[in-house]
C-alpha cells in the first residue's frame, strides 16, 4: 500500500518536473524573444535619444522632415547616424530641407526666406546637444538662428570633425575655440592629397605663405576664402589655383584681391563650376570673363571692377545657372541673346551703366526666379512678356527709368514674392490683375506717378506683409483693402502698410484693428477726416502716423491701451484737450507729435506715465498753464523737448535741467517769465561734441522734426541725432544770461532773442567752439561784445541787433563778413561792417597814472558834494529847530535886502545929471 503510494508520488513529481522545465524553457525563450526584439527596436542610448527629441522641440523645420522621428532605434531617424559598433550617435544633420542650389543661386531669396512668415521660422539650439558627446558631424546650415550668438556648448563637442553652420543667420564673435591660430612660416608639413573640401571663411590670419601649402591639395574639389581680407594680388594666386585640377567650386569672396582677373582665369580647372570673386578689386572685361567661364553654372562678380559691355555671345553660356555682377562698371544695352540663357535662375546686373530698353524676349527666361536690374539707366516699359517668368519670386528694379504702366501680365506671376519698383517712372493704375498673387510678400512700388484707386482685390493678398505704395497720386479709400485683409481666414501677415503722400481720404475704417501683425500704419501727407475710436485688436501696432491729414475733432484715447511707441498726429485740425489715460496703464510711447493743431488745456498728464519717451512735440497748439515740476524725474529719458507757439506761462522749472539726456530744448514763443535758470548748464547731452548713438538705440525710427535756426525753419530727418539746440526766445525772460550756459560746449544753435534780458553777454560766449547760430537780438544787454565770440569759426548766423552794445566790435574775419543789419540798434557799435570807429570812441586800456588821477578826482569831487551836503542839512536843521535863530536870521536877511536896495538906489540917482 505504501509502496504503491510511493510510486504513484513518484510519478507524479516526475510530471511536474517536466511541467515545470518546459515552463522555464519557454520563459527562457520568451526572454531570448524579447531581447532579441528590444535589441532590434533600439540601437541607441536612452539619454541620447532624450537629447535629440529636445533638439526637434527647438529646431523649426515644416513639412515630414521628422516624421521618420519615432519608435526606440534613434539611429533609424532621418538625419541621425550611429557608430555600427558604440551605437553612440555621431553624426547629426538638420539642415533646412530647401534644396540647397535654390540658395546659392539666389541669396536674396535666402534672406526672404529667413524673415517671411510661414517660411524659415526661428530655430534655437537646445543645450541638450551637449548631451552627444560622441559627435563627429553636426550640419546645422540653411536654419534661422534670428542673429543668436553661436553657443559656446558647440565646442564641448571634443570628437567633432565636421561642423557646418553657413547661411544661418549667426552674429556676433567666432567663439575663440573654433578659431585657427595664426599659420608660422615656413608652414608644418600636411597630407592634404586626399583632402575634398576645405573652408578658411573669415580667417584673416591667410597669408601668401599659405599658397604653396595649399597646391598640394590635388584633389580639392572645394575651397572656401570668403572674407579672409588677405590683399593678395592675381599674380600670387594663379599658381597655386593652377595646381587644383580638380577644383569644382572656389569661394574667394572679399578678399581686397587686385590685379586683371583673366591672369586666374587662364589656368583654372576646366571642371570648375561655382566661382564667387565679389567683393574685390580684380578688373577685367565682361566679355573676355564670360568667355574663359563658359562651362560655369554659378558665377559672381559683384561689386569688383570689371568694365566693358555684355557680349552678343552670351548665348554660349548654356550651362550658366547664376550670373551676378551688380556695382561693377558694365554700360550698354542688354543683348537679346541673353533670352537663350534657357537654364539661368538669378541674374543681377543692378548698379551698373546698364541702357537702353529691358529686352522683350527676357520672356522667355522662363526658369528664372530672381531678377535684379535696378539702380541703372534703364528706359522704357515692362515687357508684357515677362507674364512668361512664372517661376520668377523676387522681381528688382528700384532706381531706374522704367516707365508706362505695370503690365496686366504681372499678375501671371503666381510665385512671385517680392516685386520691389520703388522711384521710377511708372503711370497709370496698379492692375486688378495683380490681386491674384497670392504669394506675394513685399510689394514696394513707391516713388512713382501711380493714380487711380488701389485695386479692390488686393484684400486678397493675405500673405502680403509689406505693401508700400508712398509718394504716388493714389486715391480712394481704404474700406476695401482694410475689410479684405481682415476677413483672411488665417488671418493677414500684412506687418507694414505704408500709403503716405497721396491722395487717399474718407474714414479709417475700424476693422484696421482686425490686422493683428500690423506694426506700421503710416499715412501720412492724405486727406483722412477723423481718427478711430478704437483699434480693437491691434495689440502688435508700434507706429502710427497721420500727420499732414484733414483729422478734425478730438483724439480718442486709444493709446491707452496700446503698446505704441510712436504716434505722430501732427499738422491737423485736432481740438479739445488731450485724454487722459488710467494711471495702471502707462504708455510705451518713445515719440509724441502733436503739434501744429489746435489743442488745449494743460500740459497732458498722462505723459506723467510715459517714462520711456525721447521725442515730444507739443508745439503750436494752445496748451496753457505751467510746466509742471514732474517733467525731470517723469520724462527722464527725453532727448527733444519741443513746445514751441503755445500759451504756457510761469518760470522755467528747474527740474529740467535733471534730464540728462536732452539735447534739444525748444519753449520759444510762450508767456514763460522769470530768470534763466542757471542750472540749465548742466545739461549734459548739451556739453557733447559729437554722438554716434541713435535716439532710439537699438529701436529704428525714422525721426522728423521741424527746427527754427539762422532765422529760418528747417527740417531734420536722420541728423537730428547730432542736433543740440536750446531756444528760449519770444518769451518774458529777464534778468542776465547765465555764465553756466557756456558749459554746454555741444550746443549748435542758441537763441535767447525777444526776451528783457540785461547785463553783459557772457565773456565765456566763445568756449562753444560748435556754435554755428547764435541769436540774441532784441533784449537789453548791454556792454562790449566779447572778444571770445570771434573765436568761433564755425558761426553761419548771428544776431546782436537792438540791444543797448557799445564799443568796438572785435576784429575777425568770421564777424566782419555779416551784414551790418545784424548789429542794428545799438547806437554804440562801431568798426567793421559797421562805420569806423572815432579817436574818442577808439577804446584803449589807460596807463596806470591815469587810473591813479582819475582815482584822486573822484575822491575830490565827492568830498566837495558831502560838505555841501551836511553843511546844507545842518543850517537848515538848525532854523527848524531853534525860533531865536530863525528870527534873527530873517531880521538879518531883511535888513541885507534893506541896505543893497538903498545902495543900489543912490548909484542911479549919481547918473541921472550925468546922462541928462
């Protein structure tokens, strides 16, 4: 019984075993399975494949580019390669997905491309990349970096071989580590016989040493010196060059190379097929270029010093793809054989002596996309048939002569980009055709003799993110431009809108606030009636102007709620007061213009929150009261403070003269009173020479301002910046001119005329040695005028006349050549333009024993007047005081009379018998 149980256990355990082994076995094998299949997905580290995920978060690049970007095995990803053995990453190439010839045969096109919306968005390079520390290869080329620094982390990558970072708008300093040292001479020993490509961009450390070095690599197929600045000449170049049999591409770029160019070009690879030579001093004919090149497909000789005329045998040029030669010195007409050049894609000859007519049968360059002619003496009209260049993207032609109308065909362009026609000759009305282009970005056709109205169906660009039609004879409204664009189903890119100077008019319609990347709105020199009420949702708007239109009314307080950093309503009919803004919401205005209307009330308060505004013009206008004492700490940032022709009245408040910045100070033409502060002298912009800074900094404003000078109104644009000017004049002023004002060593204009100022003119006057306009007419000063003044060279205008000056007006050439009207009314001048000056009016410093007698005199004199005078007070004193002396004086007094009477009397009677 036992035994049979035992047995039957037996068995059992037996079975159970087994179960169990097989069990394990399959376990085993699912194990085997499943680190065989994870093995299979991933082929890469965890940490790397982190890293390179955080990459692509920062990296834009559209389409499918990283749609391979998924699953374990990173090594399977598009543009990642992993080492067969480490499985570590070591090559990583993101290069934007445009092919890269597009580019080099059109770099203008790059830079469209870098700044258009929905293009080359921003990249940044994730530090993460520091994490792939076993990188060989890293391409980065043809990305936008938005002029980002190259980081630092770069160069912790210790195993990178080959690192390309072209065309991707990096500024600033080469970090020190990627830099080559200066090369010794004679030079180490390299094997540069395998060796393909090789970049030296920027190196400036080339020299003529390297050239020798550089003939043993006979099988470069690439060799890039852009920007080496090396000066070297033609004749040291062509051997080394000559050794490069293979050479297909050479990159040789502002380099100052001199000498006639044919001296390389006669011992060139004959496989070469990119030659860029811009930026140099090499000359040469076109013709004789074009002839050694003829197999070239790109070819670039901007801006060098190559001469002659474009040869009739351009058609030989079959292969060429790119050809630029802009601000050369090529003349003469375009050859119509250019229009065999079936394969071109870029062709600049901008900036040269280019005449004649743009030849019809350019038409049939239909593969082009970038055409650039402008700056020439080109004549005549836009050939219908460039209807034909429908792959044409950029279209430049700014400076010439071109006339007639935009031909209808312009709007076939259905690539077009960029058409870029500013100041030339054109008529008649941009055609409706042109509404079509819905690629279109940049549209700049200002400076013509445009008219008609701006074609309705421009509301359907909305790609559109320039459009500058200024300084035409355009008319109409805006409704339909402006509703169009805002109706964009994704909304405009418009950015600039710039319609100034024509003759557009009505109402700006309120669907302008719908523009939600409008940054400038610029319509100047029109005839729009009133402001809007509101801009809704404008939040990007930073500049807005509408001076020189017919606004009538009182302005809306919509800067309120807005970040704009200029508004400019000057030259209008605006009245009422300006409003006031809540005190959370301070502006972020940097120029106010509103001058030259009709408005009111007391100095606006809302600029009491506007601590960031440089420019402010208030002037004629009729704002009252005072200037307020928070104008120092609150505009502290002021650089032109002008309030000139309005009714403000009080003192000049001191605390102006904590604005360190202002450079120009303009109160003339107001009820102002008082004294000149003295601590106007520590304005210490105004004490500056010369300034290289801009108004905004960093921010571009195209400023304009109107300044009285040399007894005239002028306007300053760009220059303005190196203006320093204070005008008090017109006012109430009294009292002296202060001498602080001679510490503002800067100053270039100075008036302080129609005032009631007295005493002398400063003797210090000459120390502003910059001074070209000093006016100080009508006032009351009085004295010499200072030697010092005819120090000053560079003074153009001046006037001293009716004052109360007297002497000798000092001898100069500079203040001998005014008009003798500048000195009028004042009676005491003489000499030079004004009539001689007399023996006694000759002023001459007395010897010393003069002063001494003059000195005596005077003390005589005026004790004689003090003993009369205390002798004269005591008599009389006493015959007030005492009666007995009053009586007996009058006593004596009457019997003195008494006595000459009698006298007088016996005399006359003596005569009679005598005379009888």
């Amino acid at each position: 019984m036992e035994a049979g149980s035992i047995c039957k256990g037996s068995s059992n355990s037996s079975k159970h075993a087994a179960l169990v082994l097989i069990i394990f076995l399959l376990s085993i094998r699912a194990y085997c399975n499943a680190i065989l299949q994870a093995t299979e997905e991933s082929n890469c580290f965890e940490n790397e494949r982190s890293a390179l995920l955080a990459i692509k978060s920062d990296m834009y690049v559209p389409g499918d580019w990283f749609s391979s970007w998924i699953g374990r095995d990173c090594c399977k990803w598009r543009g990642v390669g992993c080492d067969n053995i480490t499985s570590h990453v070591t090559e990583l190439d993101l290069h934007s997905p445009y092919p890269y010839y597009v580019y080099e045969e059109d770099p203008i096109l790059y830079q469209m491309d870098s700044f258009s919306p929905g293009r080359i968005g921003t990249s940044k390079l994730n530090p993460s990349l520091q994490e792939l520390k076993h990188l060989k290869y890293l391409d980065l080329s043809m990305n936008n970096f938005s002029y980002a620094h190259i980081p630092n982390m770069i160069a912790s990558l210790v195993h990178l071989e080959y690192l390309n970072l072209s065309r991707t708008l990096f500024c600033g300093l080469i970090p020190p580590q990627f830099e080559l040292p200066p090369v010794t001479s004679p030079l180490p020993s390299f094997n540069l016989t395998s060796i393909s490509q090789l970049s030296l961009f920027h190196y400036q450390n080339f020299s003529n040493a390297m050239l020798s070095w550089l003939s043993n690599a006979s099988n470069l197929e690439y060799l890039g010196l852009s920007e080496c600045y090396s000066g070297l000449h033609v004749e040291q170049l062509q051997v080394s060059f000559s050794a490069l049999p293979n050479l297909k591409k050479l990159e040789i770029a502002s380099n100052l190379i001199k000498g006639e160019i044919s001296g390389i070009l006669r011992n060139i690879s004959t496989r070469l097929q990119y030659l860029d030579f811009s930026g140099n001093e090499v000359s040469g004919e076109i013709a004789d270029i074009l002839w050694y090149l003829r197999r070239l497909e790109y070819l670039s000789l901007d801006s060098t010093y190559v001469r002659g005329y474009l040869p009739l045998a351009m058609e030989n040029l079959t292969t060429i793809r790119h050809l630029s030669a802009s601000n050369s010195h090529i003349a003469g007409h375009i050859p119509e054989t250019v229009g065999k050049l079936v394969n071109l894609r870029f062709l600049d000859l901008s900036e040269n002596n280019i005449t004649g007519v743009i030849p019809w049968i350019m038409g049939n360059l239909t593969n082009l996309a970038g055409l650039c002619l402008g700056k020439s003496n080109l004549t005549g009209s836009i050939p219908e048939t460039f209807g034909n260049l429908t792959n044409l993207k950029l279209l430049y032609l700014i400076d010439s002569n071109v006339s007639g109308q935009v031909p209808e065909s312009i709007g076939k362009l259905q690539k077009l980009r960029t058409l870029y026609m500013p100041n030339n000759l054109f008529t008649g009305q941009i055609p409706e055709s042109m509404g079509g282009l819905h690629n279109l970005e940049f549209f700049i056709i200002s400076e013509n003799k445009l008219a008609g109205q701006i074609p309705r169906t421009f509301g359907n660009l909305c790609n559109l993110s320039f459009l500058d039609l200024s300084h035409n004879s355009i008319g109409g409204e805006l409704t339909d431009l402006i509703d169009g664009l805002s109706n964009c189903t994704k909304g405009a890119l418009l950015r600039n809108l710039d319609l100034q100077n024509n003759n557009l008019g009505g109402l700006i319609p309120p669907s302008v606030g719908q523009l939600h990347q409008l940054k400038e709105l610029m319509l100047a020199h029109n005839s729009f009636l009133r402001l809007p009420q509101s801009f809704g949702n404008a939040p990007n708007l930073v500049i807005f102007c509408l001076a020189r239109n017919h606004l009538s009314g009182d302005i809306p307080p919509f800067f309120c709620s807005m970040e704009l950093q200029v508004l400019d309503l000057g030259y209008n009919e605006l009245s009422g007061e300006v409003p006031k803004c809540p005190v959370s919401s301070p502006t972020s205005l940097l120029s106010l213009h509103l001058n030259a209307n009709s408005l009111s009330g007391s100095f606006p308060s809302f600029l009491k929150h506007s601590k960031d505004l440089v420019v402010l013009d208030l002037g004629e206008n009729k704002f009252s009261g005072e200037i307020p004492m928070w104008i120092g700490q609150s505009l502290a940032s002021l650089k032109i403070l002008r309030l000139h022709s309005n009714s403000l009245h009080g003192t000049i408040p001191t605390a102006i003269a904590s604005i360190k910045s202002l450079q120009l100070l303009d109160l003339s033409s107001n009820r102002l009173d008082g004294n000149i502060p003295s601590s106007l002298g520590n304005l210490s912009a105004m004490a500056v020479y010369f300034s290289t800074d801009s108004l905004y900094g960093n921010k571009v404003h195209n400023e304009r301002l109107v300044i009285t000078m040399k007894g005239s109104s002028y306007v300053y644009t760009d220059k303005l910046r190196l203006v320093r000017s204070l005008d008090l004049s017109n006012n109430n002023l009294s009292g002296e001119i202060p001498n602080e004002l001679t510490d503002l060593l800067g100053l270039r204009f100075l008036n302080l005329s129609m005032n009631h100022l007295t005493g002398k003119i400063p003797e210090k006057i000459g120390a502003i040695t910059q001074l070209e306009s000093l006016d100080l007419s009508m006032n009351n000063l009085a004295g010499e005028i200072p030697t010092s003044l005819s120090a000053l060279s560079s003074l153009a205008y001046l006037n001293l006349s009716h004052n109360n000056l007297s002497g000798r007006i000092p001898e100069s050439t500079q203040l001998s050549t005014f008009k003798a009207s500048i000195y009028a009314g004042n009676e005491g001048l003489c000499g030079p333009p004004l009539p001689k000056c007399s023996s006694h009016e000759t002023y001459q410093d007395p010897p010393e024993q003069t002063k001494a007698d003059k000195i005596d005199l005077v003390i005589q004199y005026s004790s004689v007047a003090i003993g009369f005078i205390v002798g004269f007070w005591c008599f009389i004193g006493i015959m007030i005081l005492k009666k007995e002396v009053r009586v007996t004086f009058f006593r004596w007094w009457d019997k003195t009379c008494d006595d000459i009477y009698v006298q007088l009397a016996l005399k006359l009677k003596k005569l009679k018998p005598q005379n009888g």
